[in-house]
C-alpha cells in the first residue's frame, strides 16, 4: 500500500533533500536526481550510490530465504509472536492519530496487526518479503535504517522487534541515532531484543531446553529451522549497560523495561510447540491435499525438520482464521506464555522491552 499520506513523510535518502517529484512510476529526486521506483505495494527508497561494510543477511540470501521463511501469510498473533504483540500495543500505547514506523519491519507482520489502531503505519525493510496482508494494510518502503527516507521529527511512534540483535555495534548506533532523528520531540520509541546475559531463573529455562534436547535425539522433531534463522545474531550489545549506553548515545531516554524470563515460554517453545508441530507437520500420503497447502507441497531444497515444520504452520494458520477451539487453546498457551512477563519482568535477563523517548524541545535546551 502506498497512501497519499506517505508521500508527505518523505525526503531524499541519498541527499537529504525534500524537493521530491512524485510520478506515475515512483518518486524522483529534483535535487540529486535519484529515481526511487514504485514496486508492487512498496517504493524502493535504498539509497543509491552508497555501499554500506555490514548486510543483513536476508537482503544478501533474500531468495534462497523467500520459501523457508514462509512470508506471506499471516496467521493471527498468537505464541510467542502474539506476547510480543501484546506488550507493543500495551508498553507503546497506540492511538488513532499515532503515525508509526515500523524500522526493520521483515515480513511486515507486527505493523500489519497493528495498522488499523493508528493514523498510518509505516514499514522499513531492506528485504522485500513482504507478507500479503501487510501489502495490503501498511505503507511499505524498501529502505535501509541507516539512511531513512523520511523528514526529521515526522513520526508520533516507532518500534522496532528481533533487529538489534543482528547487527554490529557501529549500525546499531546509526540505526537507533536515524529513529531518533525521525521521532518527533516527546516521542516514544519501543525496542524488543536480548543481550548475552543469563536470568536469575536459567535453572528452570535450561530444563525446559535439557527435555527439548531429548526429544532431538530421539529424532521426533529438531530445531534446523530456529538455528538457520538465528545464524547471523552477533549480540554487539551483551549486557543490560550496553543497551542503556546505545540508546542515550542516540540522545533517547529510557522511560519503562520489562525483561522476558521464559520461563512459561521456554517449555512452550522447546517442548510444547516442536511437539505439536512434529504431530501435525507429518507428510501426507501422495496424492493428499489440504486446505492452504500447495499440492506439491515443499518444492524448495529444505532439510526434513523445516519441511515439517513449514507444513504445520500451513495447517494450523487454515484452522486459525475459523476462530475456533484450535484458536482458542493458543490463544490460552500464549496467555500462559505473557505470565513470564507479568510475574518475573523485573527480574534482568537477557531479553527485553524498552521503551524509549525523544526528549521534547524545552528539555535539550535545558542541555
């Protein structure tokens, strides 16, 4: 989706300028001459001319990822994906009149559930595995965070969920000094990500991880699919003090935190979950079908572990969008799961919710 509201957001990301000449094929640059072509559902704002040292390695393997990464469709957020949701919607408070950029957005998923509780919802990504309904829903821009294309103090609210854990230290201080730059006076930015460091509570997280190793060894299900997804994650930031001292180098504040000790989450994702996707990711008889499924099924070279794993994602979203008691029992689980939150939040641990805030006017003159 390419709303007329965007456009106004907008601003050169190879020079700066805001002169831009919106036409039927994209937007072109009078200052610079930049030409940034709208594609199918988004506009390609990387800036040109400029080679960064660090890529993501989903922009680098972005085809070879497409299949494995199942992008399209959306299921409801539900899991480990629905406590982040929920704690986006409720630690960032969205409002109708909120405009809010999500940085570093992948498939688009968490701006997608959330477009219709803002004014306009904004996706950044350098890749282009857009999911459907994001397409749909969200104003997409191809772009990379380090040069934003957007106007400084243009947006109420952004967030930013599983990015900073894949970056060096040097992007991270780019990325999160261009979403201050990009945030209006007062306004608030969330970052969902993990440090190295252990919890108080590791005992009971490593059991849940010990009885998972278990069930691998005995071949019902592996963890291929996570460990693929997980290469590239360097952790430049290993403690609790590295966090603090990134954000107030790009001149934010930290107004709120709610650590995750996965507790609860640990055994839904180690043992719960690999166990009902084993049961329903099983291969069917040839000739089978089912509902949401192409009938070749997996064509693309992936391991077994991924295969089946994709497979019971493609059934079980077929049965969650009828709203029913499958729905109901996640939806429970994931209940469950937001408890780690709720009872050890205060507890540090490696991965967090900050929320951060651009200081207002009045307050950096005071500095």
């Amino acid at each position: 989706m390419v709303p007329y509201d965007l456009y106004r957001l907008l601003q050169c990301p190879t020079c700066g300028s805001r002169d831009l000449i919106v036409t039927d094929r994209g937007v072109a640059c009078a200052a610079c001459g930049a030409d940034y072509p709208r594609r199918d559902g988004y506009i390609d704002f990387m800036p040109r001319g400029l080679a960064f040292d660090y890529v993501s390695k989903y922009v680098s393997e972005e085809e070879e990822l497409a299949h494995e990464l199942d992008y399209r469709d959306l299921a409801p957020p539900l899991l480990a994906a629905g406590v982040r949701n929920r704690a986006l919607r409720r630690l960032l408070d969205l409002r109708p009149t909120d405009i809010v950029l999500d940085s570093g957005c992948g498939n688009a998923k968490f701006a997608a559930w959330n477009a219709s509780h803002v004014r306009l919802m904004v996706g950044v990504d350098p890749a282009t595995l857009f999911a459907d309904d994001a397409v749909k829903t969200v104003a997409l821009i191809q772009g990379d965070a380090r040069r934003l294309p957007f106007a400084d103090c243009t947006f109420d609210k952004a967030f930013s969920i599983d990015v900073l854990e894949h970056f060096p230290r040097d992007v991270i201080d780019a990325y999160l000094a261009e979403t201050a730059r990009v945030l209006r006076p007062g306004g608030r930015f969330l970052v969902f990500s993990n440090t190295r460091e252990p919890s108080r509570l590791q005992p009971l997280v490593d059991a849940s991880r010990w009885l998972g190793r278990q069930f691998v060894r005995a071949g019902v299900y592996d963890f291929e699919r996570e460990a693929r997804r997980k290469s590239d994650h360097v952790k430049a930031l290993a403690t609790w003090e590295d966090v603090l001292d990134a954000v107030q180098r790009a001149g934010l504040r930290p107004v709120r935190v709610v650590f995750w000790n996965s507790v609860f989450t640990s055994f839904v994702e180690h043992v719960l979950m690999k166990l009902g996707e084993a049961f329903v990711g099983r291969g069917r008889k040839k000739g089978a079908n089912h509902a949401g499924e192409a009938s070749s099924d997996l064509a693309a070279p992936v391991g077994e572990g991924t295969a089946r794993e994709i497979r019971a994602r493609r059934r079980m979203r077929a049965h969650l969008q009828r709203r029913g008691l499958v729905y109901y029992a996640l939806l429970a689980v994931t209940l469950l799961m937001e408890l780690d939150l709720w009872l050890f939040g205060r507890l540090r641990s490696g991965s967090y919710f900050v929320v951060v805030e651009k200081p207002g006017r009045a307050e950096r003159k005071e500095r």
